[in-house]
C-alpha cells in the first residue's frame, strides 16, 4: 500500500530548485577520495569545513574530548553575501 505524500511546499520547492545534481555528485566524490577512518576523520572534516566555507557558510570546529579528531557544525548564520533558500 502506497504511502500518499503531500505536496511540496514552496519553500521546499525553492529549496529542490537549487540543488545542482551535478554538484552534489562532485561533492560525493571528492569525500570519498579523502581517507576518515575512525579517529583519522581531521582531514575529510577540514576539507569540508573549506568547502561549506568557499559557499559562504561559516563552519566552527573543536577538538573532541578524546583530543583525536575535530568536531564540526555549521551555523545557520551565513557570511555576507552568501545565498540563502
């Protein structure tokens, strides 16, 4: 039986809208030539700290209690200029 869905809202509309496939296939790729083995996950973290920063987000990181590997997040707060949905 078929789950009936409802239809996409406009902002989720404007969101799909935005989405480069082509991008997003690129992205896939280059995270998957970076080794993040655990505990080895520092260098696939500051690339994509670089990346979310290169679109404009501004991305924070700290070292994790263990010391082994830096934690990222993203803030919502975007960089001037930067797009938005």
């Amino acid at each position: 039986m078929a789950i009936a869905q409802a239809p996409p809202t406009d902002l989720q509309k404007q969101v799909l809208a935005r989405i480069d496939e082509d991008e997003v296939v690129r992205l896939a790729c280059d995270l998957i030539r970076i080794p993040s083995f655990t505990t080895e996950e520092t260098p696939c973290a500051e690339w994509l700290g670089n990346y979310l920063r290169d679109q404009g987000w501004r991305p924070s990181s700290r070292r994790s209690s263990r010391g082994a590997s830096r934690r990222w997040r993203a803030s919502t707060a975007r960089a001037a200029g930067a797009p938005s949905c």
